[in-house]
C-alpha cells in the first residue's frame, strides 16, 4: 500500500516485552476506500482513505526522521492497515 501522509505515530508502549516496543501509526493510504463498486463492464474502483495500524520496533532500533524516509520506512513494514471510521 502506498503512504501519501502520515498524520499521527506514537510510542503506545515502550515495554511491549523485553525486546520490543509498539507504535501507532495514522496515515492516508492509497486505494484503500471502495469509490466504485463496479459493474460486468467496469472494474471496481478505490481511493484514499485515512488508515491506522499498529506495529512493533526492537528497543534499540530507530524511527527515521525525515518524513520521506520514514514513509518508505513505514511501507516496508508492510503493515495491515485499518480504515478509520467516522463517527458522525
């Protein structure tokens, strides 16, 4: 899935266990919100929608701090991203 913003990563949890530590991550991602259902001529079609998803970092390891860098980083984790749903 392909990243255009990241909104919000957090720390969630520091101590995860000994090893790890857990991340929150909020960002638009690409071709995630169904747009069009699609018909027997037309494919179905999909646009952006904000997403969330969690992930885990060894202790020592390091998030990037140039956005661009971080975006591949994030991509690379290939991470199973959630829509945010709407409340209202």
């Amino acid at each position: 899935m392909s990243i255009s913003v990241i909104y919000d990563i957090d720390l969630v949890d520091e101590d995860h266990d000994e090893d790890y530590k857990q991340y929150y991550v909020k960002a638009i991602v690409e071709d995630m919100a169904l747009e069009y259902m699609g018909n027997y001529w037309n494919p179905p079609e999909y646009g952006p929608a904000v997403c969330e998803a969690n992930f885990l970092l060894e202790k020592e390891e390091l998030l990037p701090h140039d956005q661009n860098n971080l975006i591949e980083f994030i991509e690379a984790l290939e991470l199973d991203w959630e829509i945010v749903k709407d409340d209202y």
